[in-house]
C-alpha cells in the first residue's frame, strides 16, 4: 500500500508531492502551503462538478439506447432522431454569431501553417527528438525514406547514385518554392550570383548559409564542400534544413500507459525538463553513449548587418487526460482525484516556469501555457474546462486567459454541437482538430443499439464522417479562427510509408487545415513541402460554408448488408490483430504508443483510440448478432498467434497464446465483451485496472 502525505486534506504520493513543492513551486517563489490549500479549495469545487458531467453522459446513453431499442427494426426516421436529440439536450442551440478572442497566441498556432508532431510524454527521447523537430534534413527525409522514387541506398556507407537522386530532388524542389529570376537551381555555377525571382524570399545568412522564406517558412542551405556530400555538389550543398514541426503536443493521454503515480511522476518530469530546458536522455547506439538534448535557437543575419534569430525547436503544448479516470496518486475526500484536474494544475504550475521566464531557452514568446484537452463530450464539458483553468490560473497567481486551450473534435456530442463549444472556451481557444479512430469509437458507442455498423473500411467514405471533416473546418472558419488559433486534421499513422502519404496527405492542407498530425521528425520534414506548395491560409479563405448538421447525424449502419463468411471473417481478424497487437504492449510493457504491425505486417503508429474503435466495432456486431463469442474468441486465438509471430525476435515479449489467462490477453477480452457498458466506449478503465494488476505482478 502506498504511504501519503497529507496536505490540507490532500493525501499525495510523497515522491510526487516532493517533486511540486521542490522542482515545480520552489523556482517559483510560491507559498507551499497556500498552494496546497487552494489546491484543495479547487478540488472541492469542481470534483463534483466532474462526477455530475460523468453522470450527463451516461444518462444522455441511457436515453438514446432506450430510443434506438423501441424502434428494433424500424427504419430510422432523421427528423424524429433529431428532434429526439434536441428534446433531450444531447443538441443545443446554436450561440450564434461570434468570433473567438484568444490574444497572445505565437505565430506557429496563430499565423503559421505547417506540420504538428504528437508524442509520448513518458518517453524522453521520443519528447527531445520532437521538440527537436523544428528543423529537419531534406537530404535525410529524401535518403532514408520512399518519398524517392528512385533505387533504395546499397548498404555499407553512404550511396553516391542514391545521394545525386536526392540532390536533384532538392534542386526541383527549390526551384518549385524558391524559383530564380532565370535558369534553374540545378544549372547555378554560384551562390554568390544567386538571384531569385522573389528577392523578398532571401532574408539573410546563417552559419551554414543562406536562409530563405517561403509561405511563412523558412529554409537553410548548407554549404560544406568539404563534408560527404557537399563535395560531390557543385554548390557544395551538402544539406537543405526545412523549418518543420512548428509545434508539438507532448502526451498525457492516448499515446502514454500512465496508471499511477510513479507514471505520472515521470510525465510531469519530463514536461518540467522540456519548459526548463534541460531535460537529457543518454542511450546506446552502434556501441557507443549518446545524449540528447534540447537544441538551442539558430540566429541569422540580414542583408543590413542586423542579428536575428529563430526558434531551434518546436512550440509545445501539453495534451491533459480527459474527464473521466481518477489516479491514485492523489486522493481527496478519501477518493482518488480526477486526473484532468491534477494535470491541469501540475502541467499548468511547471508552464508558469516558462510564463515567469525560468527556462534556459523559452517556450511561448507570447506568454501562454498551451493545453489541449481531449475527449470532452459538448458545450457544458467545454465550460467546465474554462472554469477550471480560470481557477488554476488564480491558484497560481497567473493573469486570465494565460492557460490556452486546444478542444479535441472527437466526440459525437461535440462534433454536433461545434460551434457552441468553441463559444464556451472562445478567449483562450487555440485548436480544434479532427480524428478518425476516437470520433469513429464513439460514433459506434453512441448508436450501439441502433443497429450493425458498416465495416471500418466503409466508414471512411461514410457521409457522417465526410460532415464531420468538413464541419469542423467550416465552423472554426466561421467563428474566427483563422489567424487566430491551428485547424488541424488527424495523423499519418504509417511512418514507412513516406511516399504514399506525399500524394494523400496534402488534402489536410486543401480541405483547409493549417496543421496536421504527422509520426516523426522525418515525416514533418517531408509533410513541410506541402506547405510550400499549398498556402493554405488564401485556401482557407474560398472554403464553402459548413456541411449540414443533418447529414452529421446520418448514422452509418450497415443498412441490412448480407457479408459473406469471408468477409466477416476478415473484419474481425482485422480488428482483433489490431487489438491484441497494441494491448499486449500497453499491458506488459506499458508502452502506450509504438509501430505496432498490422494484419499485413505494414507498421502503424497506433495509440489508445485504436482500441476503441476495433473493440466498438466487434461488440456493435456481436450485439447485433454478426459474429458470435465462438467467432471471437476464435479469431482472438488465431491473430494471438499473428501477433506472437510479429514479436518473435523482441526477447522481453511473452506470448499471449501460453497465456490466456494473463493480463493482456484478458485485457483484450474484457475490451470486447464488456465493450458495450465501458462509458462512451473507452478503454481506459479496463486497460489502467489490467495494467496496475501487472505492475502488481513485478
């Protein structure tokens, strides 16, 4: 059992109540025991109030499966189903006319377009290199990936056949973003007698060389002739540095297993160490010690002499946990505390590090603390959130409006009600961003007992979720929020194939989002050409109005469809692959994000919201009488094996067919089974109880 502390009320693990009193309140000047007081004050005030919006949701389910269970085998009638919603107040009025207020935003949310990397905060390498991300090799991006399309780099050192195919790359690219007054880049004799078509472009000179901008985006040439690569240039480039990851979300939440307050310790220490500016990672490679560390700003100098400089690393938020799971590492009233509320106060106190300007080198130019919060279901959650960072800023002493906020558009209450969302955070609003796998999961939830769902394949094409996308940029459109705060789309799950997301991913961009997820530096890096050729912000300004609320209500069942035994048979091979691959990591190994391989071996950067959706799927159908528990637990049994093959050569793995009574392979029963009374569809409550039980184990 562990042993607390108490503090005005609070019972606290000890390790982590050292930690914000030392490390967090400490280099603040702040009065521990005031803050631990008001700490307290807080939780009594919106503790409640958190249980009471639980309850909301969990009512509003009741009624709408109650509804779709009078009307068992009806067709649905849209107009009935709506006025249901509004009777209820799932829907509410729209707020009409306004637009967002959010001052003192920094201008990679505000009026910048490019790339957004999500990481794990538990991992500190994976943080560093993120934060690190800034800026990236073209040269690299172009080498290591199929983003060419010429033939792959021999082994055995560098390849000068692949190394010219990525130089000539460069040079089309560079005439495409930064073309010449005449010629072409790939015909310059000399730097010195460069002359651009936009001479605007150049704006001045680094250490490596010249330093250009383009769609608010700049671009380092690097000239080495004597490096590698540089001599076998006739510039004697050897690289091309794109500005990159203008932001990154550092996660709390779907990426990250943080089940108690040894987890939560690590989380919160790495996020001081990012605002602080000294967090480290050592580790082993090619037989030798490296570390990582943060790196520090890139300064340039303009055609009149004048110093500047630029950020070196990415502006970053920190993604809290939702509303619904408590944590033991901290109980009040004899209960464990909401976890959305420790995050709020303990990320928001180490951002005030940052705001009182303790760190080495800065995070907000503007001042602000950037939190986006997920997994908020309508308006009176969104209020809820605003009240409370209004009450952590004054529990910190922190001017109102300091802590930011980035809403998460991945609930259908909230996909619904957007715009009345937005209206009840709209003077600290920063980002609203669309999400396939956790919109999808609770698209599924919702209308459970409507009937059997459409494949996860159909859906994609499903008029619900083309509303959805068109929806969510259309209403932030209208209320402001362009250069004001980031539209942003959902993630490139697939970090090997560079090539195919060059074609696919650029719809983010013309459908209007000016940021997008991408799964590692290299991607951001290759994802930052699309901000060269799209300005999405003159996109932005011809977009239609949004979709209709109704077609965002169509619910995307399978309409009477007869699959064939094959064809059921791959779907839940599909989802069960998928769920048994990433529960066996974030059971045993507590790790919440990683390239886990699909049912065809192709790596998927998958997180948590991969659950919801494939366990969502697979108790609709078995709900509705598709598949049965023997199909289940035989498919289960079958991609087991799948998935025990997959891990072979990771010596720390074990397999789950040796071991069905074994947590991970429990977990992934109780996700299927009990999936239809989990609370919106989430996975968190079974996966947090299975892993604290393996923890448990040693």
């Amino acid at each position: 059992m562990t042993e607390f502390v108490t503090r005005a009320g609070i019972e606290a693990d000890p390790q982590l109540a050292a930690f914000i009193e030392t490390d967090v309140l400490g280099p603040l000047g702040r009065d521990v025991d005031a803050f631990w007081k008001g700490f307290a004050d807080l939780l009594g005030r919106f503790g409640p109030r958190n249980a009471d919006l639980l309850a909301r949701r969990e009512d509003l389910q009741a009624k709408i499966d109650a509804w779709h269970t009078e009307r068992a085998g009806q067709p649905h009638e849209a107009g009935a189903y709506r006025t249901f919603l509004e009777d209820i107040g799932y829907l509410v009025p729209e707020p009409g006319e306004f637009t967002i207020g959010t001052e003192n935003v920094d201008p990679e949310i505000a009026t910048m377009a490019g790339p957004q990397l999500v990481v794990p905060i538990l991992n500190a390498r994976f943080l560093l290199n993120a934060a690190n991300a800034r800026w990236g090799s073209l040269y690299d991006a172009l080498y290591g990936t199929d983003a060419l399309d010429a033939p792959a780099a021999r082994p055995g050192g560098y390849d000068e056949e692949r190394g010219a195919a990525v130089i000539a790359e460069a040079r089309k690219l560079l005439d495409e973003i930064l073309p010449l007054a005449s010629g072409s880049w790939k015909d310059l004799d000399s730097l010195d007698t460069l002359e651009l078509a936009d001479p605007s472009q150049q704006v001045g000179q680094t250490d490596k060389g010249p330093l250009f901008r383009h769609n608010g985006l700049h671009i380092e040439i690097v000239v080495d002739p004597d490096s590698q690569v540089g001599k076998t240039d006739r510039l004697g480039i050897a690289d091309v540095n794109f500005e990159a990851a203008l932001t990154t979300i550092a996660d709390c939440e779907d990426s990250v297993a943080a089940v108690d307050a040894e987890d939560k310790l690590t989380a919160y220490r790495n996020w001081l160490g990012v605002i602080r500016g000294d967090l480290e990672e050592s580790f082993e490679k090619g037989g030798k010690t490296l570390t990582r560390k943060l790196v520090g700003d890139k300064t340039y100098t303009d055609s009149d002499g004048g110093e500047h400089s630029l950020p070196g690393r990415s502006l970053m938020f920190v993604r809290n946990v939702g509303h619904l799971m408590t944590n033991p590492a901290m109980r009040w009233d004899g209960k464990e505390i909401p976890e959305g509320i420790l995050d709020a106060v303990v990320t928001s106190a180490i951002g005030a590090q940052d705001v009182a300007g303790l760190g080495k080198y800065g995070n907000s130019r503007c001042g602000s603390i950037y939190i986006v919060k997920p997994k908020m279901h309508g308006p009176e959650e969104c209020a809820f959130t605003d009240d409370l960072f209004d009450a952590v800023e004054d529990l910190l002493g922190l001017p109102r409006h300091t802590i930011k906020v980035g809403v998460m558009d991945e609930e259908r209450r909230t996909s619904a009600n957007l715009a009345a969302c937005i209206h009840a955070v709209k003077d600290r609003i920063v980002f609203i961003n669309t999400g396939f796998l956790d919109r999808t999961g609770d698209e599924i939830h919702t209308s459970m007992r409507a009937g059997p769902m459409m494949r996860k394949g159909e859906m994609k094409n499903s008029a619900w979720l083309k509303a959805y996308e068109a929806r969510n940029v259309g209403i932030g459109l209208a209320h402001g929020l362009s250069g004001r705060a980031q539209i942003g789309k959902g993630m490139w799950a697939a970090p090997d194939l560079m090539g195919q997301m060059m074609i696919d991913k650029i719809g983010h961009l013309r459908a209007g989002a000016n940021t997008a997820w991408v799964p590692s530096p290299t991607a951001a890096t290759l994802h930052a050409i699309h901000y060269h050729r799209e300005d999405v912000f003159e996109i932005q300004k011809g977009l239609p109005d949004a979709a209709k609320l109704d077609e965002l209500l169509a619910i995307p069942l399978a309409d009477g469809t007869n699959w064939s035994e094959d064809e059921i048979r791959e779907e839940l091979d599909n989802n069960c692959q998928g769920l048994l691959g990433y529960v066996v990591r974030w059971i045993d190994a507590g790790v919440g994000c990683s390239k886990v391989p699909d049912i065809n071996d192709v790596g998927l950067m998958e997180d948590r919201a991969t659950l919801r959706i494939s366990s969502q799927h697979i108790a609709n159908w078995l709900l509705h009488g598709v598949i049965s528990e023997e199909q289940v637990m035989d498919s289960l049994r079958r991609m087991a094996a799948k998935v025990d093959e997959q891990n072979a050569g990771d010596p720390f793995y074990q397999p789950l067919l040796e071991n069905e009574d074994g947590a991970a392979f429990s977990a992934a029963k109780d996700l299927i089974f009990k999936g239809v009374e989990q609370p919106s569809g989430y996975t968190e409550p079974l996966l947090h109880a299975w892993r604290r039980k393996k923890k448990a184990q040693g």
